[in-house]
C-alpha cells in the first residue's frame, strides 16, 4: 500500500502544483488587463479632454480594484420581490415618520426648491427617503474606487462605467473637489439623492451660489439638485401622477404590460373597461399597471405622465410607485403635524 500512497500523494502534489500556476496565470492576465485597459482610458482623457498624463496616471494607480465591488455586481439577480413587499420596504411608520421630521427641518429648502421648478415637494422629499433614508445612507465605497473598479475589471459594463468614470474625473476637476475624497454606492451613485457622475454634471445646481454644487450635505444644493432632475425631465406642476383603478370581475383582454413609455390615453383606458377617477382629458397619455396585491390578486393603476417621469429617476414602476406613496404619506403626516410653511401641488 505505501508505493501506491506515495503515488497518489504525487499525484494531488502535481494537480495542486497545477491549479496554483493556472490560478497565478489567471491572476497575471487579469492585472494585465486592467493595466491596458487603464492606459487606454488615459488616452483618451489626455487627448479629449486634455488631462495631464502622469497626473492621471499616478491617480487612477491609487484608485484601488476592489473585489467586493465586483462581488456585488455580479452576483446573480434577486428574486422578483412582489409589490406589497416592495411597497413594505419603503412606505413603511418609520420612514414616514422620519420624512415628516426631515420636511420640518428643511421646510425653507424643501418649500424653495418646489417653488422654483415647480415640482411637488413630497416628491422630493420622497425621492431623497426612498434612496438614502434622508442622507443616513449614502453609501461608503470611494467612488474613484467603485468607478475604476468597474471600468477596468469588470468586462460584461466596462463601456458605461468608462464613461461614468470619466464624467467624474470631469466634475471633479470642475467642482475642484478632491478625487479621493467623494464617497458613495458600490456602482459609483453618489450623494442623498444618488446621482450617477454624468446625472449629477447635467442636473446638480448650486442653489446657494456658494461655488460648489455639494449633493452630500448642502440641502439647498441636493433639493434644488433633485428638483431640477424632475423638471428638465418633464415634470408638470399639478398634474396627478397616478390613480387606483378596478375592472368587471369577467375580463378577457390581456394583463397590463407596465410598460414605463406610456402606450394609451385615459379615453382608451377607459374603453377597455377600467374604472378610476380623474381629472385629466380623454386624450392625455396614460397607462394601466399591475401589481401583486397582498394576500393574492391584484392592484391596477392607472399612471400619467408624471408617473412616467418618476421612471426615468429609476426605470421601475415599482419604485415609481413606491415613491409617490411614500411622499403621499409623508405629505398627509406633515399637514396634520406642521403649521409652519406653505405647501404646494
């Protein structure tokens, strides 16, 4: 027996011996990868946008590859969570509470902001409580980290978070902010609002005129910041956002799509048989959407143009939803909880 043990010792030594080089290779080809693929990014920002070379070199060489970045993102997508646990996590006693609290302590910025673009204030309220819990979670990963992270090593979205990463060098050179010092989500969204780096140079505003547009801790800046999002993507003040709708019991046409992109008008929703109430004309475009309801069956709604809006903050009815419920909540809370500020549709 020992001359066959010797052997199959030999024999596990070899494959171990093995798989340590093909690891090592593997290791080797990766780095060799990042390396172009950071050279090549360098190239361009030096001859597009005339960056200093060894400057950005020696930065993007302390940006850091970080495995639990690339663990994050690739992990295998989450179940499909129904609505009302969806609607659970967000539109919850706590975060209304908290959203009434965070209305009371910014009513001027809150109230300004809606003012001047014209967009609901429980909207924006919403939107900030919705993404960071009202700047409690705004995310700890460097962002120069998270951006070259998956620039460089992560193949299957290297194209987008190229361009992500180089919308950020750009902000940060004209914010004159330190590139290490941002801080933000795994992929790079950044601030209580969480906008992406090419998000935040196309709709952050310096509200308070102090030189810097400071979406982390400047209230003026971030309400004014979301506002603006909501406005140049075509918010229209006073419009209703979405309604709760039924339908007869024997129905044989097709479950609603959700299509975000709205494909009806509420005089063809109507056709088919829904019913809701509104104010909005026969032609205005509109939507019908469905949602598990708790305990089996199911919710329709019937959303409109700023519900379509609230989509392009995040592509997902869900949240579309969600928010507007939350900001609902709040709003009814703050009314009956605040006498000070004036409110606006």
């Amino acid at each position: 027996m020992a001359p066959r043990t010797a052997a199959a010792a030999a024999v596990l030594l070899a494959i171990s011996v093995t798989c340590g080089a093909q690891a090592n290779n593997e290791e080797a080809d990766n780095q060799a990868a990042v390396a172009q693929a950071r050279r090549a990014f360098v190239d361009r920002m030096v001859s597009t946008h005339d960056f200093d070379r060894a400057e950005l070199t020696a930065v993007l060489g302390k940006a850091e590859i970080n495995q639990k970045i690339l663990d994050a993102i690739a992990k295998p997508a989450e179940r499909v969570v129904p609505w009302y646990e969806y609607r659970g996590i967000f539109v919850t006693p706590e975060r209304i509470g908290a959203g009434v609290q965070f209305w009371k302590n910014n009513a001027k910025a809150i109230d300004r902001a809606a003012e001047q673009y014209g967009v609901a204030p429980e909207m924006l309220v919403a939107i900030i409580g919705v993404e960071t819990y009202f700047g409690q979670r705004m995310g700890s990963y460097r962002v120069i980290d998270s951006l070259s992270t998956l620039a460089f090593a992560y193949p299957p979205r290297a194209k987008f978070f190229a361009s992500q990463l180089e919308e950020f060098l750009l902000l940060t050179r004209e914010e004159k902010v330190d590139v290490f010092q941002p801080l933000g989500s795994y992929a790079g969204a950044m601030g209580a609002g969480q906008f992406t780096p090419s998000s935040y140079r196309s709709f952050a505003v310096d509200e308070n005129e102090d030189g810097h547009r400071n979406i982390w801790t400047d209230w003026d800046d971030v309400l004014g910041s979301v506002a603006n999002y909501f406005k140049q993507s075509g918010w229209r003040t006073g419009e209703p956002v979405i309604d709760k709708a039924t339908r007869p019991k024997k129905w044989t046409q097709a479950e609603p799509a959700n299509k975000l992109d709205l494909d009806a008008t509420v005089g063809a929703v109507t056709k088919q048989g829904y019913v809701f109430k509104t104010k909005e004309p026969a032609d205005a475009r509109a939507g019908v959407f469905a949602f598990e309801a708790q305990g089996g069956g199911t919710e329709y709604w019937v959303g409109y143009h700023n519900f379509s809006v609230i989509t392009r903050y995040n592509r997902s009815a869900k949240y579309a939803l969600a928010a507007h419920q939350l900001g609902q909540a709040i709003r009814a809370q703050y009314l009956t909880s605040s006498t000070t500020g004036s409110v606006v549709e």
